[in-house]
C-alpha cells in the first residue's frame, strides 16, 4: 500500500500542498518519533494524554497498564486520533505574520483493539522497546507472566492516517523583503546527553554503546 | 491562585503521586513548552492537532488562520483539552517491565473563547511572539488590520489544570538489582542549532543574538 485513502477526516482544508498521504513519508515521520498524542472522547468530552508508542508494518502499538483508564476506554473500540509532531525548526519572517514553523507531523484516525494473545502481545512490547531504544531488549528481563498481565497493549491501524510537513525558509509578502530585518531558520532537534548511571549500578558500570550514542533515526527531510 | 481545583477529569487514577495541581508547577512547563496538542470532539469524533500556544497570567492563548476549521469549531466554545508534554530522558530499567519516561506535561480542560477586541488580539500575537522567540516581536512588521482580521485567536482559561512529572533513575523490582544488566537515565532535550539565513538576505546579514543563542527557558527540574 503507497498511499492511505483520502477521506474526510484527513483531507486538509488549510494549505492542502502540505498534506501527504504517501505512506514511506508517514512511516518515517512515525519511525522517528517515540511519543504521540492519543485523543478520544468520553461523553462528548476530549481527553489528549501523551505516550509512547512502535510502528509495526500498518499498525500502531501504544501500551501501558492495566489500570489505565485510557487504555481500557480505548480498549472498547472508541474512535481514537493518534497525533505525532515533530518539530525542526522556528521560521523567523519579516513580518509577524509570516512567522512559522518547520515541523512533520502524523495524524492516525481509527479505532484500536486490544492485542490479548500472548505472543503477539510480547512481540508488540519488544516492538516498543526497540523502536525507543534498539538493541535494549536482549540485555534486560524480559516481562514475565504476571507483568505480561499488567499490561495493556493496544494496535491501532494506519489505515486513515495522512502527514503533514512544512520545510524551508520564510516566505514574506514581496514587499517586506526589502526591510532592513534578519529572517531564516531556527533548527530545532532532540539530542540525546551523556547517560546517566543509575545510583545502584556497581562501580564500573559502564553504559552500553546504544545509550551513550542514544539518537532518533535521522530522517530524510 | 496557587493551586487549580481538582476536578473529577483531572483527577490521576493512575501513579496520583506524578500528579500536581501546583499552578507554579504548572505555569513553568508551560512557559518552557511552545507547542501543544488540542483535543476536541466533533460528533464524538477526536481530533488532535499540534499548535504554538503562549501563557499570559491565567490564560492560554492559541491562534491561527481564520480559514481553520479547528480554530472555528473551538471558538463556539466547545469543550476542549490542551496537553503540553515536555520529554526529559529516557528511563532504562533492569527489566523491560520498568523501562520509563522522564518528563513533564500539563493537560488543561476547559471552553476557549474567541479573541475579538482588536487591541487584546494584538497583545497576544505579541504574547505568542515573544513566547516563540523572546526578542523578536520589536524587530518586524507587526501586523496590519487586514492581517489581524486574517488571524484568529483563542483564549482558554487555566482553571482546570494539571501537571504530571516523573523524574530520576529507573524503580526495578528489588531482585532484578543484582542483574548485571546497565540501568540509568539517557538525557534528552530539545536544543537548537546555527541559524540559517533566509536565501533573499543582504550578503552582510547577521543572526540577531536571539536567534543564535536561542534556547528554551531552563526550567528547575
């Protein structure tokens, strides 16, 4: 599948030349993200709650515990948004007007369903870790049958999902590019720090090579 | 007001102890963020969408074309939710169980309220402004009346808030301390890189120092 249909819910009204609905791009918007904006509605009222989440071919996991009051109410079936932003930079124009942002962003529509078999429900949680952190999985314990149970998993399709991206410098109005006034790209990214030991770590502990060089995915751009 | 109200919608069923109502708390996640998610509800349908947003005193103010469909559908005053999420690290674990996030977010419920008085308008495109990119709004065009009336802005009261935070190292369950497995917290932050000047610049250009030194307001952790 190259492309995700167009319906209603994710046909851009505004700057329609930003929207995409090019799977490879929606796939590396969300390959290079880790955290999302889950949105859904109790009795007409919208609750937005930030967490992480994997992409696995045509679906969204996102997963937390048991007692989660957002996972069991999105374990119902309700109808889900699932938004992801990233931003590259602040567009800085002539005039205020103008101003902007550089970013890449996912919007997901649709409803989840709770992942209950075992195995594909452990293979979603070693999904999840590696998208966060590659090559964590296979140095920690693994869950076992009881943490298994805490957990909640939930897949969400990508069939209605479309991204949107604004890239490049400023555009001002043609008069304003004669003032006198500095304008351009601020780029803005995430970066990783030096690790952190945790304070019951023997003393010479050393972090592994995927903390220490810790980076999200660069992304064609 | 040094607390909001509990609400039954701000209420943590989960890990309550991450949960605060402290509106100092509160205020300084929200001036270190810039972007949030709004979530609302159209026929029990959620949407959430990423914008910039800026906080003066007890109100958040969010604004963008009038053509927006979103901006529209908020300004009759339907109930809305904005979560502002700032990630701090990345909480490796002994076990994949207690694998965490370090950050801060803040949710607010609430009715947004359409900012019609073109003088209140123009101070909060300032406000906006100058939350983005401290500095900037004295240096270009401010916008004219067609301009404004091209812009929609919303105001949403603070009243219903809350904060979330989790910091420090990784909690594993007291046998999984003897695992000769690195645990720790890999950092993470948003940094910004060299400006890049607007290709229709004067060859002599220089950045103005709010561009090149920019950074988010260092917030106490």
């Amino acid at each position: 599948m190259d492309k995700t249909p167009q319906t209603p819910r994710t046909t851009l009204k505004r700057l329609p030349q930003r929207g995409s609905y090019d799977r490879e791009l929606i796939d590396r918007i969300l390959d290079e993200g880790f955290i999302c904006h889950v949105g859904f509605a109790v009795d007409s009222r919208p609750f937005v709650i930030p967490t992480g989440y994997a992409r696995v071919g045509d679906s969204l996991f996102i997963h937390g515990s048991q007692a989660s009051r957002m996972l069991r109410t999105l374990g119902q079936g309700i109808d889900v948004c699932v938004t992801v932003t990233l931003i590259d930079g602040l567009v800085l124009a002539r005039s205020a007007f103008h101003h902007s942002m550089n970013y890449r962003s996912v919007v997901v529509f649709g409803n989840a369903r709770m992942v209950d078999d075992p195995d594909e429900k452990l293979a979603a949680l070693r999904a999840l870790s590696e998208h966060m952190i590659p090559g964590r999985w296979d140095d920690v314990r693994e869950p076992d049958e009881r943490e298994l149970q805490l957990t909640t998993v939930l897949s969400l399709p990508l069939g209605e999902a479309s991204a949107k991206v604004r890239t490049g410098p400023p555009l001002d109005d043609e008069a304003d590019y004669e003032l006198p006034v500095w304008a351009g790209v601020i780029p803005l990214r995430l970066v990783a720090g030096a690790p952190m030991d945790d304070p019951r770590l023997p003393a010479d502990s050393e972090a592994p090579n995927y903390a220490v060089e810790y980076a999200r995915p660069a992304s064609k751009r």
